[in-house]
C-alpha cells in the first residue's frame, strides 16, 4: 500500500487530505502532520487579533474530518525532509517514510533583515501571534488609565498589503471596545498604517485600489506610503521618505503597539531540506511537483506557481491552497490507480475581496467589481465556501460567518 504524507493542516494540506479519502478509500496510508491538533481559518486572523472574535470562531479539530481508518494525524513540528532517501524527520516522532510527501507547511512571518523588527513588533501569522497582538492592545488600553501615555492609544501596522488593509478595518471596528477600556472618546484610539509602495493594494484596479484607501481614511485610518522602514525600536517606526537624502535625519512614528504585516515567506523547512526556493517558496513543475523530485508535490505558501504571462507567481491565497489541493489529490489518486494523470495544472481565480471591517469590503468576484456592504457580503461567503471544503457542513454549521447585517 502506498504511503502519503502530508505536511501541514493548512487549506492545502487538509483538503488535500480530505480529497483523498474519498479518491483512494482503502487504496493508501495517509499521514498528516502538524504542529496543532486544530486548522484555523488563516483568511481571519485579523479578526482573532483585533479581538472582534474569539480564536474559537475560526478554528476546528482535525480529528473531526480525517477518517482514521485511513489517515493517522501526528501532531509535532517537522524538523526537515530527506528528499534522497524519502522521509521526514520529526522533533519527537520516529521519522516517517513515504511514496509521495505534500508540503503544506504554511507560511512565515518575513521581517526581511530590519532591524529590531523581529524583537519589537508583533507578527501576525498564527492563532497564537493573532491572540498576542489580541492580548497586548487590551493591555495597552487598559494601562493608559493608570500612565495616561497617549502611545497607548496609538495602533501602527507595518505594511499595507492585504492583511494590514484588512487588520486596519477590523482594528477601526474595535476602536469603540478599546476606548471604553482605556476611558477615553473612540477618536482618541489612533490608527496609523505605514508602507513603503506609492500605490497600494496593486491586485485591484486604480478604481478599486482608491476606493479601498478612501475607505480606510474614512475611518480616521492615517496611512504614510512611500516610507521605507529602517529600523523598529521599542514604540518607534523609523522609516525614511522616498524623497529624502542619504544621510536625512529618519522620520519616526511612535505608539506602544506596532504590529508587522509587511510581509511572509514559505516555510524556511523547505530550504532546510535542500529544495531549491526563494523565500520558502518552490517553483512548480506541470504537476505541482518539485522540480526533479516528482514525488514531492508543493501546495500553498510553499509554492510558486506561474501564470501564462509569466511575470510574476500568482499571490498566494485559500482560493489557490484549494485549487492546488484538489489538483495533487487527483495526481497522486491516478498514480495510485495507474490510470493517466491529468493534464498540467491551470489556476483561474474567482475574484479576490478584501474586509475593511465587518461590514464594508471592496473587489472583484466572478469577474465584476463589487463595493461596500454588498462586497462585505461576499466575503462571508467566499470564506464559508473555504469552510466547507475544508471541515465540511458541519464545520460551517458551527463556524461559518453568517452575520450579514451587523
């Protein structure tokens, strides 16, 4: 019988998972391993760190979708894979071997060598880092009662990408739960989002992309671009201006939570096994395998896919983790059968939205542009179709974002 291991319980890992069950009932031995015994919706961490919802909404048991008649799950931290000899060695587990091995290890937090960034902001790439960043602004809020030091108020997001658009929205929603913790007016919380591009959120049209900004600063959101960051100090961004002089005095930004969404790589246990990647990230062959290693199938962060222009991999998402999942399990169930495999794998998106809140979000879906509470909508449900590929109806029965009108 042969013997797959999947890394990882993210949407790719899990759904490929999911997906194999019901193609190779019987037909393998599959293991999965990961780090924690839940999967969490990654797509609301921003949620989970703002405090607008608890960790508990947004994940579930992996037990509650594996079938342990096929799949055993070891919950542990993969030190490195062998890729010569077939196996992965495990920090407290004998290693396992296997025919074909997933990596779906997820993704990193990148601070890309800044300094004092690692030490004095907080990142934002897992359950445990989203509660931190939780935890800390409450902390925050509630000691300004007793120092009155206005830089507890202050909120600063490092990086304006998609997940500081969305964490600013959610942070803008919780601006009220912190005033009233820290005893003041809900326009003393300040906000502020720092990013060094001129022009953000280049996914989206200029139409789109200024709608999304104008959003934000509707909701007293400051946003500094151009400002490429120097260093992080206990409180202080600095950062120098596109215009200024080598050797100009650094601007700086100061508030007492400084949280860091500038930017991840795939998991640096890819380099640790000797694949050849760029910032944790394999390119792809035809068939989501790593090149000259055909029994090793890359999937999420862990992968770089590219587009027909060719320009530049596609960003990496649930919609593609899904995707990608769903094409390995069909590669790796026509192995197993000896039948053919399919033909060389092709990604078309259904749209891409973006929260600015609960219930404000702007984007494209199956090929028209939506805005406000309307996109708002679509983004429920676009993150409870991903719930229901991954834990099935009764995950999104019990996890499932059905508050549309609050």
């Amino acid at each position: 019988m042969k013997k797959v291991v999947v890394l990882g319980a993210g949407y790719g890992g899990l759904k490929t998972v999911v997906e194999l069950q019901k193609k190779l009932r019987g037909e393998v031995a599959i293991t999965l391993v990961d780090q924690n015994s839940y999967h969490y919706e990654a797509t609301d961490l921003h949620e989970v760190a703002s405090g607008n919802l608890p960790a508990s909404k947004i994940l579930f048991p992996i037990a509650d979708v594996l079938d342990p008649k096929m799949t055993t799950f070891i919950q542990d931290h993969v030190d490195k894979v062998d890729i010569e000899k077939k196996t992965v060695e495990l920090a407290k587990h004998e290693p396992l071997s296997y025919d074909y091995c997933v990596f779906a290890l997820g993704f990193v937090s990148e601070t890309f060598g800044i300094k004092g960034a690692e030490e004095n902001s907080l990142p934002m790439a897992n359950v445990d880092q989203a509660e931190a960043i939780r935890d800390h602004i409450t902390a925050q809020m509630k000691d300004y009662r007793q120092t009155k030091d206005e830089n507890n108020l202050k909120i600063i997001i490092c990086g304006a990408g998609f997940s500081g658009i969305e964490l600013a929205g959610a942070v803008a929603d919780g601006r009220k739960r912190y005033a009233e913790l820290a005893g003041v007016r809900p326009d003393q919380i300040k906000i502020e989002i720092v990013d060094a591009s001129k022009r953000l959120l280049p996914m989206f049209d200029d139409k789109l992309a200024d709608y999304g900004v104008n959003l934000l600063k509707k909701l007293d959101v400051n946003i500094t671009t151009e400002a490429l960051i120097q260093e992080i100090q206990p409180g202080v961004v600095l950062y120098k201006g596109a215009g200024d002089e080598d050797g100009a005095p650094l601007h700086k930004i100061s508030g007492n939570t400084i949280i860091w969404t500038t930017g991840v790589s795939g998991s640096p246990i890819v380099a640790e096994s000797g694949l050849q990647a760029r910032r944790g990230r394999v390119m792809d062959s035809a068939h989501l395998t790593a090149p000259d290693h055909d029994e090793v199938y890359m999937v999420g962060d862990d992968a770089a896919v590219m587009p027909p222009d060719g320009k530049r991999p596609y960003p990496t998402t649930a919609q593609i983790a899904l995707s990608m999942a769903n094409y390995v399990a069909k590669d790796i169930a026509a192995r197993v059968k000896g039948t053919s495999r399919p033909g060389a794998y092709t990604y078309k998106s259904l749209g891409t939205v973006a929260s600015v809140g609960n219930t404000r979000a702007f984007g494209v879906a199956m090929g028209h542009s939506t805005k406000g509470y309307p996109a708002s909508v679509v983004k429920k449900m676009i993150m409870n179709k991903s719930l229901l590929e991954t834990g099935g109806v009764k995950e999104l029965l019990a996890k499932g974002r059905f508050d549309l009108y609050h």
